[in-house]
C-alpha cells in the first residue's frame, strides 16, 4: 500500500506493508535512525516521536496509521543547525549515559515543556515514568529538563544551570 505522511516538516510518500511499524518506517525507509528500537512491547520509550503533535510510542502505531498526519522524530528537534533547549540541556547536565534512551527522553521532555514551561522534579519524573533509562539515576536527566526549562525561560540559575561535575547522581 501507499502511505503519505509529513515526518519533520517534509512530505513523504512510500510503498508500504500494511503491518509494517511507524519506528520501522522511520527508520528502514526513511533513514531517521535517531529513533531507537528497543523493546519491542511498547515498555521502554526509546522509540517515542509526536504524531499531531502528541507522543506516542512509535513501536505501537502501524505506518499505514499515520498516513495523512504529522510526525516529528528526534531529528526534527533542531532547527537551523541549532539543538532545542531540551538537547542543549541534556548535553549542559550530562543527562545521557549510553544514549539508546535519549531519543525518546528528549521528545517527550519537549512535549512536557511544551505544555508545562516551568515543571517541577515530580511533574518531570511522572512525564518521563514511561521512559526506561538503565544508565543514569534519572537525577541528570530531570536536571536537564529543568535546564532547559529554565534556557527558555531566560531565568537560568545556579542551582538549575550547572552541570554535574562527577559520576550519576
């Protein structure tokens, strides 16, 4: 079948199989490997992007699903060669560890931030509670989304803005 969709801000039209993933798709057709794979039973998180506007679990919708909507996936975070706050912030306040989780952490920070511009640690842990991160504590990356939420808010301090200096905390 043929599947038209919008995947960062560009039109895409492809022959799909009418079971094929929408994190397949991503990834197998189009080339956006920036959105993992892990689970395989909607768990984990890695593989979360925005259809409409809203984070889903891309390993759960069928490409055929998403015909005729918009996706936006980890690559389309940046804009003009520039990382969102949220990237900036991850980087700033070493909120990856092996990285295979970020892409589904950043997306829906991003989407926390979008709704929520100043979110407090539990707002933030109960947005990210369905995202599996077995590297950090999960400290640094709270620590990176409020970062970033105070990068927008142009309030950046101290206690939100610095990195940490030593191993997970």
């Amino acid at each position: 079948m043929q599947v038209t969709m919008t995947v960062n801000g560009d039109s895409v039209t492809r022959e799909i199989e009418g079971r094929l993933l929408l994190v397949h798709f991503l990834r197998d057709h189009l080339g956006l490997t920036g959105t993992h794979w892990g689970c395989d039973t909607s768990n984990c998180g890695t593989c979360v992007v925005w259809l409409d506007g809203e984070p889903v679990k891309s390993c759960t919708v069928l490409a055929a699903m998403a015909g005729g909507h918009e996706v936006r996936t980890v690559e389309g975070l940046e804009k003009n060669g520039e990382l969102d706050a949220v990237q900036r912030g991850f980087v700033h306040c070493h909120g990856l560890q092996c990285g295979f989780c970020t892409p589904g952490m950043l997306m829906t920070a991003r989407a926390l931030l979008d709704r929520s511009p100043d979110p407090g640690e539990q707002e933030i842990r109960e947005a990210l509670s369905g995202q599996i991160c077995r590297c950090t504590g999960y400290a640094t990356i709270v620590r990176s989304v409020r970062w970033a939420a105070a990068e927008e808010a142009g309030t950046r301090t101290t206690t939100t803005a610095e990195p940490t200096t030593g191993g997970v905390s």
